[in-house]
DNA sequence: TTGTTATTGCGATAATGTTGCAATAATACA
DNA sequence: TGTATTATTGCAACATTATCGCAATAACAA
C-alpha cells in the first residue's frame, strides 16, 4: 500500500495548514475543490492513520480535524484541550496540557478535551 | 408548560439511576419497555432541560446522558472528566475535577473531557 | 509506453437525531 | 366524578454525518 501523491491531497493538507486550527469535512468542502464528499472523507482518514493529523469530536458530535503541530511519529501528544465557540462553530488547540490519573486497571488510549463557549470573536 | 410525570419517564429515570453511568440512547432503548425513538429523545432532552441529566459526546460522537450528581440547581458542575471504553463503550463519570484557563476573551460555557482507553474490565 | 494498483466518483446505505402532526392521556378544575 | 386543557406520545418523514462497494481513473514503477 503505497501513497500515491494527488492534487486532492495536496488541497486538503493546505486547507488544513493554512487554517491553523481544526476543520470539519463542511468546512474544509467550502474551501478545495469540488472533490467528492466520500473522497475528503478518506483522505481525512489516511491522514489520520499516517498520523499526519489528528481527529476531534466537536460537542455537536461532528469531527473535526487538525494539523498535528507537537505530535512526534510515534508518540502522539494529543493530551492537551480544545475549544469549540458555540457560536461560530470553530474548534481550535488550546497550549494547555493535562495530567490524567486513572483508576487502577485503567488504560489510557486518547483524550477528547472539549471546552465550549464563546471566543475571543463572539463574545 | 407543566411537566407531567409519565410512566416512560419513570422508566428513563429509573434505568439511568440504576445504571449508574452513562446511557446512550441505544443503551436505553434495549432496557425499557419499547417506546419510540423520538419519545426517548425528547424525555432526555426534557430532563437536560430541567438539569436533571447531564450530556456527554462520546469519541463516537454519539450522545450520552447520565444523572447529575454533584450539581446544584444552578450552578452545574460538568467539569469533570468522562471516560469511555474503546471495546464495551461505557461511559462513566471519573471524580477528577479539572482547572482551565482560557485565553483572554474567551468565555466558558461547558466541558466535555472524554478518556478513551480500556476500562478494568475490559483490560 | 505500459502494467499495476492506489485513488476517485458515484450511488447506496447506515446510524444518529430532530420535527410536524394527529391521537392520546395526565392534570386541573368545575 | 366528569370535562376541558394541553403536555406527551407515536408515527412518518426528514436532515445530517459518515461509510462502503464497485467500476473508472490516474499515479507511479519498470
């Protein structure tokens, strides 16, 4: 299973840098190129797999996806919170880290940190 | 709007007591008696409304609902973590408060902090 | 240039959740 | 108790998000 480097892909992953923050499959539709819906949506996946970005479940239950910043290959860092206005809909990484303590006999796999509210715009 | 008592009400109220944890819509249809989809989701809604139960987005996106237990009246209390089983999917309150600081001009309204892994019984 | 196969588009499908409307039933009150 | 009011329910339809199978296309290696 090799890639294979396409014009699609190469929109999405700009999409997603030049935005900065998380994008859902709506969001991102709005701004490459008409590509099918099921294709963003593989893409988005790959991506993930390859550990190129990762996935957050906004509190309107939608995923949304972002560029993985201080994530190392192997060990993905993705403890840390993130925001979602209630108004704009903008879900963005916050540089806020948490320590998680389990109870015993507990795995930790990944963490979903959502905070909502208004942001810095809709206040 | 007078709420009036129902015994599908009763019913939701009583599985989600006796649960314990938190219960998808799923979850509640196998366990009451076979009233309709819609019917579930408006008495969950209902008793969101009335700060009966709270709502969490599990990792699958789906929503959850669970008893509220240390909220008062007004003030909820949802800052505290869930966490959710990547292989039985339950979801259960953990008594971890957290501290989040936002940026300026950022305002909090609720917090959906989701643990994913695998829970002592399924490790 | 050609063969292999990763990728795409299309359509269908699944799952979750909401809404409008008419029928039903819980409650208040005569 | 009987009756009127209206909250609640069931049904069907709908909306949205996301995935999947399959044939056609296109990226890449040789």
């Amino acid at each position: 299973m090799n890639r294979r480097k396409t014009k699609s892909k190469r929109d999405v992953l700009e999409a997603l840098k030049s935005k900065g923050s998380a994008m859902s499959h709506e969001m991102l539709e709005a701004v490459v190129e008409d590509y099918n819906r099921a294709t963003i949506y593989r893409i988005l996946n790959r991506f993930r797999e390859e550990g190129i970005v990762h996935r957050i479940v906004g509190v309107n239950g939608k995923q949304y996806f972002a560029i993985c910043t201080n994530c190392e290959k192997e060990n993905h860092n993705h403890n840390h919170i993130h925001f979602q206005c209630n108004t704009c809909e903008k879900v963005e990484c916050l540089n806020e880290e948490l320590q998680i303590n389990l109870p015993k006999g507990y795995v930790l796999e990944g963490f979903n940190g959502l905070v909502s509210g208004l942001c810095s715009n809709c206040s």
